[in-house]
C-alpha cells in the first residue's frame, strides 16, 4: 500500500518504520529539508527517533511530499494537535483515508481531531505507544478506531506485525476524549511527582483521573469499555509512569518552579497536555461535569502556586468513593 | 479507641502508628517476642518498617496480647492470609469488629477472608498504599469497604487524617477480589519487566489483567466501579509500577530464572501473589472466565518458562477490542 505519514517527530518517524517493516511504499513528509537530507543520507531521524530504521522509508519536503500525497492510498498525520486542521484540510481532494495519530483536540474549536477531517473515511490510532520503545524494536499493543469497522479491520490487517498488535474499536469518540485527557491527567500527576508526593498519591490522583476522563466519555457517549481498554486506561498508566513521557515530565518540572513555557523549552518537543487542559476545562464546564484534576492544572498553567496541587488532589472531603 | 493490630509485619507496624497517630490506645500484637522487645526498647521496627513511629504502641506478646485482645473495642489483622483463618478463628469471642488489612483469599478453602470471620461485623480496608511510604509520612488514600455501611463509617471516622484519607464503599466482595487478585497481575507484570519488555507492553498487561479481575468481579456480582476506584485500578497500578512491590519484584525474579521460593527469600517477606494465583484461576476456572494472564502466572508457577509468558500476554490473536 502506499502510505504517506505526514510529520517526522519521534511518532511519526517510529510508525513509518513500522510501516516499512510490513512493506508497505512509505513517504514520510517533513516540514524541514535539513532533517528530510539526514533521514535520506543515514536511514535514521537523528533528532527526533535514532533508533529507528527508516532506511526503506522515503523522506520527502514541498513538490515531492504534494505528489506523495496524490498517489497515497492512506495518509498517516502525525503533526501536534495545533497543527491538524492545517493539513487535513491541505490535503489533495483523492478521497483516500486518513489515519490520525495525534493525541489532542482542536485547540481553536475544541473539536475531536477525527471531525476536523472532511470528505475522507477517518480513523484513530492509540494506545500505550512510546515510540522510543517502539522504536527500539520492544512489542507493544495499539488500538485503531474509526465508525466504519470495515476501514478499521483494512488498516488492523495493514499495520499489525508480531511486535505491534493492532485491535479494533468501534468507539472512536472515546478513543479520541482518552488519549487528549489523559495528557491533561499526566501534567498533574507529573506535579505530584515533582512535589514528592510518593507512589501512593500519584496511584489515586491517576484513578481519580482516570475517573475525570470517565465522565467526560460518558456525557459525550463514549463507551465505558474504552476507557477501561488499552487508548484509555493503558494510555493514561504509560504516560503518568512510564520515565519516557514528556507530559509528565512538563508537570513534574512546573511544579518545580519552571514556567510551562520552559517546561517545554527543557523537554524540546510538543507537550500536548498543555493546550488540551483549557479545551478540556471549558468542555467539562459546558457539559456541567465536575472536573478537579483537569481544573487545578489550568489553575496551575495561569500562574496558580503547583503546591496547592498537592492538596486539592488528594485531601478533598471523603465520602463514598 | 482500644484497638489492636495482630500482625507486626511492614502494614501491620506502619498501620498500628497511623492509628496512635489518631491517639487511639493501640497494642501492636507481635509473634515473635524478640520483635517485640525491640520495638519496646526502640519505637521502631527495625526489620519490617523502620521508619514507623511506634513510640505510642504497645507491642505484646502471649497473655499480653490476648488481654488485649480481651478488652479491644476493634482488631486489626494484618497477617499473610494463610495465618488469616487461624488468627479470627482464635479471637475471644467479644463480638468487636475485625478489619481486615490482608490481600488475598484464605488458601484452603479460596474462600474471600472477611467471610471466614464469624460472629462479628467485618470491613475491609484496602488501596494504593504501600507501607515504605506511609511510614515515611506521604499521603495516601484508602478505601473501608463493609455490608455493615454504620460500620465502615465509624472506622472511617476513627482512622481518617490530613495525610490517610478514608473513603467508603459498600462493595466487601469486589474489594477483596480486586486485592487478592491484583497480586496476581503484579506477578505477571514483574515476568514482563524480567524479561525486559518495556513500559509498553507492561501497560497492556495491567490493562489486560484488570480486564481479567473486572471479569472476576463481574462474575462473582461486585460493582464494576470497584474495579475502576482505589482498591481496584488504584492498588493494581502501585503494585505494578512501584519499586516497593514484593509481588511485582518477585515476577521480575522469576522471570530472571529463580524459583518461586528463591525470589520469596530474596524479597524477604510474604508475596501473597504466589498462594493467590492457583486460588484465583481454579475461581476462574469454576466460574467458566477466561483468565488468560493468571493461567499464565500459574503455568510458570508449575515449572513453565517465563520466556513463553510474553507471547502469551501480548500476543494473542487480535479481535475488536
């Protein structure tokens, strides 16, 4: 099949390789020539992924990456989430899907990624995926989400490989709602672990989260399963453990005195939890939802003192759980 | 309040000095009367929790300890399961109520342990909280969970403080299976982390695994928000993640090729996983549940090859999610 991923972050870069390994005819589209050279000259992204092979991927910026979007049969994006609507819309009219890898909302609408997409099928990919593992050749398992199953199973068969097991889901609301809140819950798990909070307090923020992100699917419709399954659960459990997420890290160094701003700096990629926090604050507010952990990082990201986190996390008036 | 805690291990001392804490008059029932002259001479527990205050406990031993037993207005077991039945089976009869701070089911009959407690109310307590840091002052959550709701409320009442919070819930059974059997996913997740598979895959064996207690649960009519609140999703995710799990520690052991009982005496203390597994997947089995992850467990538990487990967990033939 030849597929286009549009984007050459360490996601983005990672899911080509993958891509490649199944054989597949992979473009990766990138927005800056000096890295498409490094990738074609060494068959790695030294910046962004090193570990892995895209030598059988092609790298591709301007007229070349247009063209390859015109012959593609599906359209990978892997650009941060403030960037999707641009080149969704960009994209040549060729009907062909896209398969969005991008964990976030709209941040000027507060839309879901995938209704941004217009007169094309749409899926999602999610899951608990750091690409550093992927990359690195350690199996991991993914779900593909979409309203039309018949695409969903297409591009389970297409992507699946013994080392990266791919289900499907019908509920792709619910995969979309998990994977944006759950950055939004690591930012504040990030902080209890940046105040030293301890294991066991990171363990109930993570399931009151997991609760906050529950309410939200379920006002919106989702199904409770996705939240319990591997985009949302599993997700949410990587990111706020797993050494290698930015989203947490960003939490952690706020609640060490560092700005969200040089969070960032420090981390030198997107940190999607940032510009997810307000979009999901406000949805929770119009959907009359009560919302504690997502309401204390935006309290936090206006200039609130990260040390009240602490607090307002864990010491809320107990009652029946 | 005059309670006693029967038990002297790391929960059973660091629980004993939340509840001096609350200046309850609390005698700490030890075994071993070595350990007992130790933590009088001392305030401490060297061995098993050094870094509890037990200044204001009163260990005892023999008659000491049965006088206390004598007058306790509430009885704290905190002993391996298999001493469980034993240790309520000899409590005079003064119908005070026992709370339960063990994980698992009793081992002979796979019974849940609050219900081999006879003739007096019974609550459980149980969540993220791992000894090494309430003893060492962080905050953590709980949850008392009892049929009797005036019971639950009034141990609540008698244990909650600024850095222990207590929730309640009504749901005895689903909290009990959720503890036992979280011991069990820990085991297996700690054989993924031996064998070097990365944060990943270990994310899609704990979603995988409380699929298989929430199965459990379901089965067996616990409320599903068990499954998802402290003493479920909370507990599996510190045990599987923390570094002070013995459970996980000891699958991790296993899977670098020691026995079962070379990793216990490592580890140096009870892992109540070992004893819960073949109990859990004969429930399972009873019940006509797939239990895929604890079947696994019980076959490396047998002899079996770790190596064969991670297949196993991650590899299965993809469907809908």
């Amino acid at each position: 099949m030849k597929v286009v991923v549009v984007g050459a972050g360490s996601w983005g870069s990672t899911f080509a390789s993958l891509l490649a390994e199944r054989e597949h005819d992979v473009s990766l589209n990138c927005r800056d020539p000096a890295q498409a050279q490094a990738i074609a000259a060494t068959g790695r992204n030294p910046r962004y992924a090193p570990e892995a092979d895209l030598s059988r991927v092609r790298p591709c910026v301007d007229g070349e990456a247009r063209q390859a979007l015109e012959v593609a049969e599906l359209v990978c994006v892997a650009v941060p989430s403030a960037a999707f609507r641009e080149v969704v819309t960009a994209l040549p009219a060729t009907g062909s899907p896209v398969l969005s890898l991008v964990k976030g909302f709209d941040p000027g609408s507060g839309q879901r990624l995938s209704t941004v997409v217009n007169g094309r099928p749409v899926a999602v990919l999610a899951g608990p995926n750091h690409a550093e593992e992927i990359a690195a050749g350690l199996p991991a398992v993914a779900v593909i989400a979409s309203a039309d199953e018949e695409l969903a199973r297409r591009l389970q068969e297409a992507i699946i490989s013994p080392r990266f097991r791919v289900y499907t889901n019908g509920d792709i609301l619910g995969v979309e709602v998990s994977t944006a809140a759950k950055n939004v819950i690591a930012l504040a798990v990030g902080m209890t672990d940046g105040l030293g909070l301890g294991d066991n307090a990171k363990a109930a923020v993570v399931t009151r989260g997991l609760a906050e992100i529950r309410r939200i699917g379920r006002a919106l419709h989702g199904r409770p399963e996705t939240f319990s399954g591997l985009a949302g659960m599993g997700d949410l459990m990587v990111t706020c453990w797993s050494r290698h997420s930015r989203n947490r890290r960003a939490g952690e160094l706020m609640a060490q005195g560092r700005s969200a701003e040089e969070a960032v700096r420090e981390i030198g990629m997107t940190v999607e939890g940032l510009p997810t926090a307000p979009v999901l604050r406000d949805l929770g507010r119009r959907l009359g939802i009560d919302l504690p952990i997502t309401e204390a990082v935006c309290a936090v990201l206006e200039g609130g003192d990260p040390n009240e986190i602490g607090p307002e996390l864990m010491l809320r008036k107990p009652k029946p759980e």
